[in-house]
C-alpha cells in the first residue's frame, strides 16, 4: 500500500464509513488538532525530564488516538468497534496530578510558559490542547460529539499545566511568574 493516495488533492477527505469532507471542515479541524496535540505529547516524552513520566505520556497519546478515531468517524461508526474512552481515563489524568501536587511548592502567582526548553515544549502541549478542547466544543455545536471527549481534554490541558510546573521543579530551575505591572498614573 503506497502511503500517497492522490485522492486529497483536491482539498477534500475521507471519514472512517467512507464520507469525504473539505479538508477545512470542522471536524478535520478538530481530530487534525488533537494530532498535532499528539505530536507534541510525544515531543515532552522525549524530554529527558520526562523520563519517569513516559509510561504516563504514552497513555495519554493512546487516548488521544482514541479520541481521533471517534473524530474522524462517521457518527454511525462510533457505535461499532473503535477503542473506548471511559471515566478511568480521566480519573487516571487527575489522579496523577494529585501526586504532581503533592510533591511541589503550592501556586502563588500566575504563571508565564518558560524558564526551561523542556518546561516551554509542555506549555506548548498545553496551549494545543485547549485549542483542541475548543475545536471539539465547535464540532459539537453542529454535530454529536460524546460529552467525555471534551471533559478529557479538559482535564489534559490541566494534568499539562501541572507537569509543566513538575518540569520546573525536577529541573530546579525558576517557575516564571507574572508580574503585572501597576500604572502609576492613578
């Protein structure tokens, strides 16, 4: 099977049941989104920071396959045989920020995205994951989208805002917070 198909060239794509879209549609969008999200999970599972934390990164990217599975299907084909996303799985995200809490300093402030590469690629991952949230909510404005599909990716984005601040912290370097600056002309 040749990897090139000729069959896009013309701007449109198939959904699992065989329906073809634009490739601008909203539901490309949204489980193109969610891969590009992917792409950058496997990018902080390769930070050596990550290193205890693979296992938990390769999860996350297998959820986040499953979730692009029910996205590029044909609502009819969600009902047949394709992977499950369940509760566990987001009992699994919160979980494991419970233990990533309870091993750092408490939040005392805003934070900015930086202070260390690796710290930076998870705010990346972070800021991707909500704008996937947000293409799956627009998805979900016309068309059936399962309720825990959102509430995954929610909790995502929350679990990456909190492994960026275990970067940190693993790291030892600082946690960069905002300081927003007071107009003097009061």
């Amino acid at each position: 099977m040749k990897i090139y198909t000729k069959t896009g060239d013309k701007g449109t794509t198939s959904l699992i049941g065989g329906t073809r879209l634009s490739k601008a549609h909203v539901r490309i969008e949204a489980y193109g989104t969610v891969d590009e999200l992917n792409s950058y999970i496997g990018l902080l599972r390769d930070q050596h920071v990550n290193e205890n934390h693979r296992d938990f990164l390769k999860e996350i990217q297998d959820r986040l396959f499953t979730i692009g599975s029910h996205l590029a299907s044909e609502p009819e084909q969600t009902k047949r045989i394709l992977p499950d996303l369940e509760e566990k799985d987001i009992l699994f995200l919160e979980n494991e920020m419970d233990i990533i809490e309870a091993k750092i300093p408490p939040l005392n402030a805003f934070v900015l995205p930086g202070g260390h590469q690796s710290v930076s690629f998870g705010h990346v991952a972070r800021t991707v994951c909500r704008r996937a949230e947000r293409a799956v909510i627009h998805l979900q404005q016309g068309e059936e989208v399962e309720a825990i599909v959102i509430r995954y990716l929610n909790r995502l984005s929350d679990y990456l805002f909190m492994l960026c601040r275990a970067m940190t912290y693993e790291l030892e370097v600082e946690e960069v917070t905002w300081k927003p600056r007071v107009s003097s002309k009061k």
